[in-house]
DNA sequence: TCCACTATGGAGCGGTGTTCCAATACTGGA
DNA sequence: TCCAGTATTGGAACACCGCTCCATAGTGGA
C-alpha cells in the first residue's frame, strides 16, 4: 500500500512515489535506459531498494508512472506554443480547428523525445504490451476528442483514432534515435546545430544506400530525400495525409477543409 | 569473424549462425520473452555461451536476426494467401492492385503475430533503436514499392510508406497482448474459439470503462466498439484509411479507386 | 506508556548477459 | 603423414541486475 497522508517533516525530504518517479525521469534523461537502475535510483535518493519498493510495485510500474509523467507534461503544454508549425503549413486554416489540435498534441510528443529520448520506445513498448495502461489513454483521449470535434460519425472513432495515434507514435519513434544522438551532446537548441546529427544522418543514409540494390531499389532511392528533409516537416506531412484519409473517408462534403493536392 | 566456409560434418550438427536463430525463434514463441536466455539456449544448443558470441555479437543482435527471420518469412508468403482478407473488403477491385498487395504485406505481418506474439514488440523496439537495421528495410522496401507503383509522385514515397509502415506495425502491436493470450492456451486454430481472449477483451474495455468518466469521456464512448469489433476488419480498415489519404493527397485523379464512403 | 502501523535502509538471493581461457576440431602445407 | 596454426567450442567466473526479507526507526492514537 501507498502512504495516505502526508505527515510531518524529517531531516531529509520524505521519500514518495513523485519523487521517486521525478529521479527515475532524471537518470533517464541523463544515463539513458540502461541508466535507470535501482541501484542508482537508490543511490540517488540516499535510501536502500526496500523503501523504493513500498512505494513502486515494479520496475515496469516505475518506467510506466515515468513514460506518463512525461507525457502529460508534453501534453498539457499550451496549445499555441506549437501552432508555429501548424500554421506554417496551413496559414488559411482556423487555428482553433480540430486539425491543429491534433497537430499541436503531435508535435508536444514529437518534440519531448528531444529532452527525454526514451519516450518513443517505452511508449512502442506499452503500445504493445499494455494497451490499457496509465499512458496510452492519455494520448488516445486526446486526439480522440479532436476526431469526435472533426464530425467523423461514432462509428468510425476507434479507427480514425488509431490510425493518429499509430502514426503519431511511429513516426515519433523513428525520429527517436537522431534525437539521442543530439541530445547527447551538450544542450540540443544551441548554436551548434547538430553536427553530429548530420554525421548520424550521413550514417543511417549511407547504411540505407549501401544495401544490395537488386533486394532493396526503393530504399536506395528513398536515402538520398532521407537525408535532406526536414523531421518537423516531413513529420506534420505524415500526419496531414492520415487527417486527409479519416476527411475524405468519413466527411464527404469537406475535402476542401483539409491539405490541398501538395506543389 | 564467422564461419567462412561449410566444413566436413561432424558428430553433433555443427553450430552455426542459423540454428542458434533458429533455436532463438522456437524459444521466443515458446517461452515467450523472458524465456530467450543464453542459459536456455546453451541447453537447448547444448553448448556453452563462448560458442554462441562466436556466431553472435550481443543479445540485441539475436534478437535482431530472430525478428529479421520471422519477417522475413512472414513477407515471403504467397500474396494469394491474404487475398481473402482484401477481397473481403473491395470485391471490384483488382486482385494484383498496389493496393492490395500492400493490404497482402499488412497481413502477413498481422497474421505472424499469432504464432510469434512478441513479434511487434521487438518491431517496435527496433524501429526506434536502429531504424536501419536489417528488419525494418525489409517492410518498408515491400510498402515503397507498392506505393511507388501507386503512382506517388516521388517526392512523397518517404511520407507515404512511412505512414503506411507506422501505421501497420503500431496497430499490429496493439493486437499483440491479446493474440498473446489467445496463444498461451492451447492450439490457437482450434475449435475452442478463443475463450480467454473474449475474458481478455472484457477486462480491457472494462479497465477502459472504468477510467474517470471526467478524465476520459472520449476513451469511454469507444470502449463499448472495442468490445464488439473484429480485429482483422479494423484493421483492414486503417490501412485503408491511410490508403485513401495518400491517394487523395498525390494522385487527384483516382479517388474512385479507393474505398468508397463507408456505410 | 505502550502498541499497532507506516515507512525505511541494507544485506543478500537467484538470475542475467558477457568475458576469458584452456581445450579441441579442423585445415592446408611440408 | 604429420604438424603448425587457425577456427571453433564449452565452461568457469564476473559484474551487475531486479527483487525479497527483515530488523529497525518513526508516528499517532488509546
């Protein structure tokens, strides 16, 4: 069982499931996966496992208060904060309309992967192991409401719904590991502009190139655009072509309210 | 290094790169996860662990190689074989359509899930570990040549199959946890339809149901459809939503050929 | 004052991936 | 045919992990 009530204080800050969840997203963000121990975690909260334990039942209960923590964070952000990017595509749209919602939730996911780069694989991971988590609603609610707002009759919201968020998440994931190699090394939205996420591009690019060309024509093709587009943008195209398939499916009568045919 | 040459037989078959995959694969479905252990598979090898990182690097290499195989087969089956699944959906359209040979590739990867259910899982982790391993190339090479066939302009192949790629594989890992339960009892072709998976499915959407109606009024609304709702045919139907948004966004002119408004 | 209960920290257990190394199987050349 | 020398094997041992168990300390009520 959790502590009830709060109580009064000790010579060090009393031991709880927030705190222990706030260091566990902290040893993530700055050791990565592998640095997430119970151990360090310990060591870090000056406090032996078997307090940690009465608190979190689980490693796998900790990784999922700490994936929803941050995703709620990235989800409560405020909704113009990423309207830039909406916008940027689509200047002659309402900048209310359910569409930049679920842009702007995409994009609160997409750039939290910058600060915690082992958001996307732990989200894949309850994606597909425990569906009904703690996490995964979360982000279900979220576009879910937007897809009830755009009109889509109550039939068609489950698959309209996954189809969002499966992109969104996939997508996301993708992008996870030059995010990684950028965060890594010093503070990702310096000057500095990702020298070495140019040198991970050059060398993801390069594998993809490499590959016998008679078992793999289209990726061959497909590594050079790899190379130059741009994450944010090609990202948002993704999500644009799943909103223009979920209008064009289930609103027959405003097609024009979405992308138009791109240049 | 490995094995450059195939040598004289010996008492035992010799090891080689192939039957520890092999081995790695029959214990992954077996035992699940947590059951692919280097100790287990000395036993099963009869061998010892030095021999095995002769063949093989790490375990994530293993394991790399095990979903490289089961992917592998899973695209290799015949596309007549999953035809019945498109058909069932658009008996006017034609059989050797991209269209359907992309609805084929999807269901090939749905269907593998029932005899390797942690299959996604490890499609997931790879996809945003190392995006140019030697497992995604594979689907995403089968998606882009479909959707180069398609007739997308070439600009759009990256969004396009991306989409299609995310999109298949994270719906493909929601279905995991129960194909999983279905699984672990018994032959899962059997008469005995699915009994637990029905048990499954009740306890998921009743979790779902009982989320803070405040909190999660959308989630709530849908959770009744996932009860009643046919895996497969939802499924077809994202795929066919993305399907329909890529042929609305790049090709203006064949909107017909895709699925027409549903019912 | 005593007691039941919450909460803590640490020793230690079983198990894991991996390394290291001595011993063996095999090969091509003398 | 024998003999280096390399390719391959099996197993002991290591460092580390998640986790359990337990003796203990703090706390509030009777």
């Amino acid at each position: 069982m959790a502590p009830r009530t709060r109580r009064s204080q000790r010579r060090t800050e009393a031991l709880s499931r927030e705190r222990i969840v706030e260091a566990a997203v902290e040893l993530l963000d700055t050791a990565g996966e592998s640095g997430l121990t119970f151990r360090a975690l310990t060591e870090r909260l000056a406090t032996g496992p078997g307090a940690i334990y009465w608190h979190v039942a689980d490693k796998d209960e900790l990784l999922d208060a700490a994936t929803g923590a941050v995703v709620a964070a990235a989800l409560a952000v405020e909704p113009a904060t990423h309207a830039e990017a909406a916008e940027l595509a689509k200047p002659a749209e309402s900048p209310d309309s359910p569409q930049d919602k679920i842009r702007a939730i995409a994009f609160g996911l997409f750039d939290a992967i910058e600060d915690h780069p082992w958001l996307p694989t732990q989200l894949a991971l309850q994606l597909s192991r425990s569906p009904w988590g703690s996490v995964t609603p979360q982000i279900f609610e979220g576009i879910g409401r937007q897809v009830r707002a755009l009109g889509v009759p109550e039939g068609h919201w489950f698959t309209a719904t996954s189809a969002l968020v499966h992109y969104i998440l996939g997508a996301t994931g993708q992008n996870a590991a030059n995010a990684a190699n950028a965060a890594n090394t010093a503070s990702a939205r310096t000057l500095a502009p990702d020298v070495d996420r140019e040198e991970f591009l050059d060398a993801a690019s390069k594998a993809w190139g490499e590959l016998d060309p008679d078992d793999y024509p289209f990726i061959r093709a497909v590594a050079a655009q790899m190379r130059e587009h741009d994450d944010r943008e090609q990202f948002l195209a993704g999500v644009d072509l799943v909103l223009t398939g979920i209008t064009a499916l289930h609103l027959p009568g405003e097609q024009d309210r979405t992308t138009p045919p791109a240049t």
